[in-house]
C-alpha cells in the first residue's frame, strides 16, 4: 500500500473518534418517567417475562437484530495469526458492514483463549445474548471444530463466515465466470492454493455445485495434496488425489480455474501463462492477492480475474454474503443456516448478476456502467438488490427447510433498511 493510502487507512480509523462502531439508544430518555421505565423499576418487568418465557428476550431486548462478530485473531484476513486485540479493526469492519448493509446491530468480541475448548465454552456462554454468532478469521482446522460444537450448543444460528459466507459468494462468482468463459463446471480443472478454513468450503461448495473432485488440486505449504502425503489432517486427506503433480506450476499446468485462498503474490506470470485458454482466476486473499491483478492483467487477455478487494472489478468477497444472510436467518428466527439457506443465496447471487444495474449502483461507484461480462460477473456489494433478494431467497428457504420459527415475513422483500422491523 502507498503511503498516502496507509496513511488515510490509519486517520479513518483514529478520527473524529477511534474506531467505526459506536452504541446508540433506541428508547426515550429525556424525564425521570423514561428513566423509570428503562431502568428501576420499570426493568424489572421484562426480566419477570423474559424468566417465565425465555422467547420473550427477542420481544422485550435487542437480541432479534443482535450478532456477535467473534474471532480469536488466529487468521486475521492473510495477515495470519496476530492475535485477538489485533483483530479488532476487522471485527468492527464486520459490524459495520452488518449495519450499513442489513441494519443488524453487532458487538464484536475478541477472546484470549488457551485452546479451542476455551474459546467454545467461552462463546456458549455468552450466546443467549445474541440472536446469532458469526465467527471470523479463525485458522482451520481449530475453526472447524469450534464451529461444529457451538452449533450443537446454541440454538441461534452459528457461521464462520470465512467458511460458509466465502464459499457462497465464491460459488456464485464462479458459477457466472465459467459461463461467461464457455466452461463447464463438471469438466473444469480446479486448483485451490491453500487448504484451510475458507478454501475447505469453498471446494466443498464447488462439488455440491458439480465439480469433480478428480480435477480439483488444492495445495497447502508443502505443495498439491495428494494420497501419498501422510501429513494431511482430515480436513485435507478429503481432498487427496492420485496425482504426479506436486507444485503449484506443476497443478496450474492447463487449469481452467485458479482460487487463492492463501497468501499475498504466490501465483506468477509464468504459472498463469500455462494455464487453459480462457482462465478464471480468483485472487481472494486480502488484503494482498495471490496475483497483483495489473501483472494477471498483463500477462493474458483472455482471462476473468476476481480478488477479494473493493477497489478493483469482481469483488469476491463475504461482504456479499453474510449480512443478508444473517439478515434473512434472523427475520424467520433460524436456529441454523443449513444447506438450503446457503445454496438459495448462491443463486440468488449469482442471478442478480445478471440482472440491468440500477443508476444509483452506478452513481456509487462513480457512473462506472457495469453490465454482466468479464468484468462484472458477481454484484456489487453497494447494490441495495442484495438486501432485497438475498435476505428473501434465505428466509424462503429457512422456512421450506423447516428450521424457521417464524412464518415469512410479511413485511418481505425488503427495499431498504427502512424496511426493517
Ligand atoms: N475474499 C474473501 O471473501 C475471503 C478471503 N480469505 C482469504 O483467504 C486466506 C486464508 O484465510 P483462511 O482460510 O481464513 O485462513 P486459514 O489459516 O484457515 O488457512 C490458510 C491456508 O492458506 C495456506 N497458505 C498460507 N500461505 C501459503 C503459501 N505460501 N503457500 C501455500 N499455501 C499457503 C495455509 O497452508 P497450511 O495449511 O500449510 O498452513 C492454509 O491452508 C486469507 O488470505 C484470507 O484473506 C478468507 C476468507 C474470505
Ligand atoms: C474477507 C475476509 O473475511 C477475510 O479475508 O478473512
Ligand atoms: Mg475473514
């Protein structure tokens, strides 16, 4: 980053005031009568409620539009692992991107903890407060587990969003680049630089969408996974193939698709140049991409190229996920974001993609005209459609799926934040 541009990131955050989160009061209290009735004793009537019927706490406190934003700070985007307080910055971002974008209110949470028991007791005990948890940036293949048991124990919805809400948006992109490039999915050669929590679902979700798990290399640090390692968790023995390829040369060596989700400027000229004709390549890891996407640009003409940033075009990227996600899951009070919840929001994506941009899209990204092709292929996150379409594809599918316990909401589609109830 310049050092203009690091200097603007570091004043945005530290002015007027620190941080992008503050709380705000809903309720009136400018008497004494207000204050009776916020505090002693007027309080004390929804604790009584809320102690005979514990559903009461979504009709008297903020736990309906409540999200914790948790992270241990072990994979901090592709900074890796920095630690709890320094993750605070993303973890406010994430809120921030729940607000503006699903006016969800988030407290984010940032834990010390010796091991993954500690973080999972940890989050169980504090889950009753929120009406969902969205785990972030936490290293596979800890976040495996820990998001495994806190679903067992919370019945409000649990996600890693570095899972599931990556996996979503990427299948969705991926889905419109390999149309666009004449590709089909099934025959698709795949490699996947990095093998941890996102690239784990992400390929997950591409073999439920129809790729074949024979043409799919993913690689870690020691190379492309295959059946003769012995060092592979069981997270990646699931995608151990048969193969001579050992390197990632070696696995890019005719590939249609490149996904990264690993590090900064690990894929070079040379690789790119010995893929398939008409490549897809998604370059997610921030904030610095596996390939500078003017070196990805240079190198070849005929390829689709998305990174996970928002100032270049094709953002992959959760931000187009888990706030409507949420947004839809919270409105049917979900206990669970389940498959069907996950696949309604792909497409509802991915269609939307391919739908006329509205001008007030295009006046937010500065009257740049987008239409679907090389370089738009997956909405923008500023696309009030997403809140319309998403959340409502979600909702729709919580309540087909049986895990809402709320009816669809009447007050759907949504047209703005406004809408909210
Ligand atoms: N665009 C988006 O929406 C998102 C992007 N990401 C990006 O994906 C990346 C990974 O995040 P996440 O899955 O949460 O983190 P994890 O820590 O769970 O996984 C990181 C993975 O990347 C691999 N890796 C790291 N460096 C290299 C390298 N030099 N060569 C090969 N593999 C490497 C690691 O290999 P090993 O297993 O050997 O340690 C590991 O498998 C980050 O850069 C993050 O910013 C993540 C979520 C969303
Ligand atoms: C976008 C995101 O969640 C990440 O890079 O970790
Ligand atoms: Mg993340």
């Amino acid at each position: 980053m310049s050092e203009d541009k690091r200097k603007a990131a570091l004043d945005y955050h530290e002015f007027p005031k620190p941080g992008k989160l503050s709380v705000e009061i809903t309720k009136p209290t400018a008497t004494s009568r207000d204050l009776a009735l916020a505090y002693s004793p007027g309080v004390a009537e929804p604790c009584r409620e809320i102690d005979k019927n514990p559903e009461d706490a979504y009709r008297y406190t903020n736990k309906g539009n409540l999200v914790a934003v948790i992270s241990d700070g072990s994979a901090i985007l592709g900074l890796g692992n920095l630690g709890p307080l320094a993750s605070k910055p993303v973890m406010e971002g994430k809120g921030v991107l729940f607000k503006r974008f699903a006016g969800i209110d988030v407290f984010d949470i940032e834990v010390k903890s010796e091991s993954p028991q500690a973080f999972i007791d940890t989050v169980a005990r504090i889950a009753d407060t929120f009406g969902g948890i969205n785990l972030e940036d936490i290293k596979a293949p800890e976040c495996f587990e820990i998001e495994r048991e806190l679903i067992s124990k919370c019945d409000i919805p649990v996600f890693h969003d570095d899972q599931h809400g990556t996996a979503i948006v990427t299948a969705a992109g991926m889905i419109n680049a390999l149309e666009l490039q004449d590709k089909r999915i099934e025959d698709a050669k795949i490699v996947c630089l990095g093998a941890g929590a996102a690239a784990v679902a992400c390929m997950k979700l591409l073999i439920s969408c129809g790729a074949q798990s024979q043409n799919l290399y993913m690689l870690d640090r020691k190379g492309v996974i295959h059946t003769g390692r012995d060092d592979l968790n069981q997270y990646k023995a699931m995608f151990a193939i048969e193969t001579d390829k050992r390197t990632l040369a070696d696995a890019c060596d005719g590939a249609d698709v490149f996904v990264g989700l690993s590090g900064p400027d690990l894929l070079t000229a040379d690789m790119l140049k010995s893929m398939a004709p008409n490549p897809v390549v998604f370059a997610c890891s921030n904030p610095d991409p596996e390939i500078k996407p003017e070196l990805a640009l240079e190198t070849r003409d005929d390829l689709i190229l998305a990174t996970g940033r928002s100032d270049y075009p094709n953002q992959v990227n959760n931000v187009l996920g888990f706030p409507f996600i949420f947004r839809g899951a919270l409105d049917v009070r979900a206990s669970v974001i389940n498959e069907e919840m996950k696949v309604a929001a792909v497409h509802a994506l991915r269609e939307l993609a391919k739908e006329p941009v509205p001008e007030d899209v295009i006046q937010a990204y500065d009257g740049e005209r987008f239409e679907f092709g090389k370089n738009y292929i997956i909405p923008k996150p500023m696309d009030k459609r997403l809140l319309t379409n998403v959340c409502a594809a979600v909702a729709r599918a919580a309540v087909d799926s049986g895990v809402a316990r709320l009816p669809y909401p009447a007050h759907y589609p949504l047209e703005s934040i406004d809408d909210i109830k």
